[in-house]
C-alpha cells in the first residue's frame, strides 16, 4: 500500500531496532540518588502542606521536611530501617541540614537537632503527619509533576502535530503492576497442623489476588495493584511519572478504567499531549473515551476481535463491499479461485475534528477501482450514540441511526492508528516504558515486597518512590542544560 499514510508494516526482522546499550555515564549510584532527592524543590513545597511542629498532638522534634525527605529515600535505600542508618552518619545528617538550609533558609536548618530522627519517630510521623496528608500530597505531586514535564521538553506546544505519527515526547505511557504483599499470611491466626498451637500473624488488609500476563496466560499474584503514568524524550532517566493510582478491583476493567480516568486529568494539564500507548487491558469502551478527550489511543486489538462486515457502497456500477479488520476499513475481494479475501483499503489521512464537547476522528480511504479511484471518509475511534450529532443521509435526508443503536461497537473494530501498520509498529514498542517503570519500582522494594501496610500507607511508598524518579530526572536535565550552555560559551 504505498499510498497509506500509515505505512506498510515490515517482518521482525526488518524492523528497526533503537535500544541502546546502557553505558556507565548512565548509570546513578546511591549517593547521586541522595543527593538529587535532597536538592528537589517539590519535596520543599509540599512540606509547606504539613502542619508545623506545634500545631497538631505532642510537640514534634523534627519539622515535616524531614519526614518527608525520609520518605523519598526510603525507595533508594530499599527501606526505612536502611534510611535511618544512612542519615545516623553525621555527614548525611550534615547533608540534610544543609540541603534545608538553602531552600528554607539558615533558621529553619538550625532549629534541626543535632542527630536524624530515628526509625520509630518516623513510623510515627508516617501515620500521624503523612498519611492524613496524602491526599494534598499527592495533588501537589501531580501538578508539579506536569509543570516538570514541559520544562523539560515534553508535549512541547511548538511542535507540529502529525497525527499519523506523533513523536515519543507527545506520548503518555501507563500500565499498573502489582507488587508483593509485605506478608504471606491470609489469616491472623493460623493454627499449627502438628502442635495444635495458635500463631498469630501479620496480614496486610489491602492484598487480594490479582492477574497479570494478560487474559491468555493468566498469572495469579497477590499483593496490590498500583498505576503509573508517564512521558519521556530519547536517553536514559528522561522520564517523568506524572500520576499514580491504586486499582481496588482484580478485573482488568477496573485498571483500564482508572487508567482512562487519570489520563484524562493529565490531558487537562497537558493540553499538548497527543495520545496514550498502552497495553491489551484497553478495549473499545475505553479508546471510546480517550477519542472523545481528542487523544490517540495506541494499543492492540483484543484477540476475540473478528472481521464484521460494514457496508457496501456503490459509489460506480461495480460496487465495493466493506469489512472490518485488523482495525481499519478492508474491501472484500474475489480473487482467481472462487474465495474471497480481505484486501486493507489504503489510508490517506487521519483526520481529526475538535469540537467544543468532543474530538471526532476519521480515515479518509482511497478505494482502488477499474473504472476509477474513490474517496471514502469514515468515522473511527468513537461509537456514536443518539445524544452525538445526528447525521443525515445525502439521498433521502433521514436520519441515520448511530452506532450504538444498530449494535455496531465502532470504537472496538476500527482503531485510529491500525495496529496492522508501520506507524503502529513503531509507537507500540514505547509500551515498554511502562516496563521500566515496574522494573524501577521492584527494585526499590525490600526483598522485591512492598514494605508498608495497608493502602495508606503504601500510598505515601508510592509517593515517595515517585518522587524520588522524578528528582533523579530533573536533576539530570539540569546537568544537561548546563553542560549545552558551557559547550555554548567555548563556542
């Protein structure tokens, strides 16, 4: 098809392939990690949410930025117990209180003791201070997150939107992992089967059985499922997570469903986000959705999805019959021995129509005939419903049922970017991304489980981990810009 705007789609081994090989300039030790968490400025906002040392119960020794800069590395350090041996050396400590001395000024560094606090004061901070604070946390850590992600060059407004093949910096990626419960026991009393005695045990009341792998091999993990969102540009620890969420439901209805709901707060905040890459949990229901917002919804087609006819046309004597597959528009032709086979039709242009409540979406078609070529425009990505635009038939003038109402799930057969094509062989593969972020996230867990029980407080883990992501990332674009303008000045 050497017409289709998409491309044609090449085998394995023509693809191309843009990993690279991770170097040791890429590579950030422990101490760098510390040092870029210390030095984040969000953590020093947020602590402006926390009550002050004097407000709220006993009179507390350390003020909230402390606790907070605890939190961030607890992640680096792979727990809290780990995080109070780094800041008991004086020269961490010194660190820290240096680190609060530029952003907070000289007074509020030496009103600091002269020792970090210790595993039990956080514990006790981390549900007294923090966690009833989460929620104003995490609003914080979204909106900042957003304005970090445009001063670093992602979903850049004075970039040219081309719909048919956006570039990795206009792209959201999300998917959700579930790591470990802290704990293996489902009971708090378990009885010994040989003495008869009484154990009792901890039990995380958020853990419950989820599946992962997808709905064809099904792997049945018990813990609690978390969703990440992010953007990033080509190099190693360019990325921003923008959002989490915990999923409560096993289904993977229920993920695909927070996960539509969150990126649609991020397009609010990144107006210039073109699309989201993500993985088989979304179905039609769900790029629905996505559409509507005026977002690509990049993902492949669930495998009970089957060739459904369309229409016929007849736009010249010999008429054009139209099925569905592979998400686009195919033409069903006889070919020499008698059977019919389906030829993908030749896309043209993606076009796409933002009005004031919704985006619509089509595929201008270019339909090869013997007697001459015909354009065809169909709508893709979004089921209509009656409350849509009504539209009307050219030649009788009534009115034309929607999608809904004649049984035709539009957005479930007919993608925006056909997973049969180049363009989509070359975005899907930033799927991966969210990979990454999985990866980095069972690294900073203790022995590869989440180490904080109960929502709520693995909440504020979640958090801190983000957090810690996103110091490293901006830390690194700052050693960027600076070594352009020095290259600059030489110049």
């Amino acid at each position: 098809m050497p017409d289709d705007v998409f491309g044609t789609p090449k085998p394995q081994p023509e693809r191309p392939h843009r990993k690279r090989q991770l170097t040791d300039q890429d590579q950030r030790s422990i101490a760098e990690r510390v040092r870029d968490c210390l030095d984040y400025p969000l953590l020093y906002e947020m602590a402006e949410l926390l009550p002050p040392p004097n407000v709220v119960g006993c009179p507390r020794e350390y003020p909230g930025i402390v606790y907070l800069i605890m939190a961030a590395l607890t992640p680096v350090t792979k727990s809290k117990r780990s995080t109070t041996g780094l800041l008991a050396s004086p020269q961490d400590w010194r660190s820290v209180r240096a680190s609060i001395r530029r952003h907070l000024g000289r007074r509020a560094a030496a009103a600091l003791p002269l020792s970090a606090p210790s595993r039990g004061q956080y514990q006790d901070a981390l549900n007294n201070l923090l966690v009833p604070a989460a929620d104003a946390l995490e609003e914080a850590f979204r909106r900042y997150a957003a304005q970090q992600a445009l001063s670093q060059g992602l979903f850049p407004s004075d970039a040219p939107k081309v719909w048919s093949r956006p570039e990795r910096r206009q792209l959201l990626v999300g998917d959700a992992t579930v790591p470990k419960a802290p704990s293996k026991a489902r009971a708090v009393e378990i009885a010994d089967e040989d003495t008869g005695l009484i154990r009792n045990h901890r039990v995380d009341p958020a853990a419950r059985i989820y599946y992962e792998n997808g709905e064809k091999e099904k792997r049945r993990v018990r813990g609690t499922k978390w969703f990440f969102a992010s953007g990033r540009d080509t190099g190693y620890w360019t990325r921003v997570i923008l959002s989490f969420a915990h999923v409560a439901g096993g289904e993977y209805e229920d993920e695909a469903a927070i996960a539509v709901r969150q990126f649609r707060m991020l397009k609010d905040a990144l107006p210039h986000c073109m699309g989201v890459v993500y993985d088989g949990a979304f179905r039609g229901v769900h790029r629905d959705a996505l559409a509507r917002t005026g977002l690509l919804a990049i993902n492949k087609q669930h495998g009970s999805v089957a060739p459904v006819f369309y229409e016929r046309i007849s736009p010249c004597r010999s008429g054009h019959e139209l099925w569905c597959d592979q998400g686009r528009i195919a033409e069903s032709i006889r070919i020499d021995d008698g059977t019919r086979i389906l030829e993908p039709l030749p896309i043209t242009k993606l076009e796409h129509r933002a009005g004031a409540a919704k985006s619509r979406w089509y595929h201008v078609l270019k339909i090869p005939c013997r007697h001459s070529d015909h354009d065809y425009r169909v709508p893709v990505g979004i089921t209509t419903t009656p409350a849509d635009r009504s539209l009307r038939s050219a030649d009788t003038g009534k009115r034309i049922k929607s999608d809904s109402e004649r049984g035709f799930h539009r957005a479930e057969y007919l993608q925006q970017i056909p997973e049969a094509s180049l363009t989509h062989q070359l975005l899907y593969p930033y799927r991966a991304d969210s990979e990454s972020v999985h990866s980095q996230f069972d690294q900073s867990l203790w022995n590869r489980r989440m180490i904080a029980y109960g929502v709520d407080r693995q909440k504020i883990f979640v958090l801190g981990f983000a957090l810690s992501q996103n110091a490293t990332s901006h830390q690194i674009h700052l050693q960027a810009r600076s070594n352009a303008q020095q290259v600059l000045r030489i110049a």
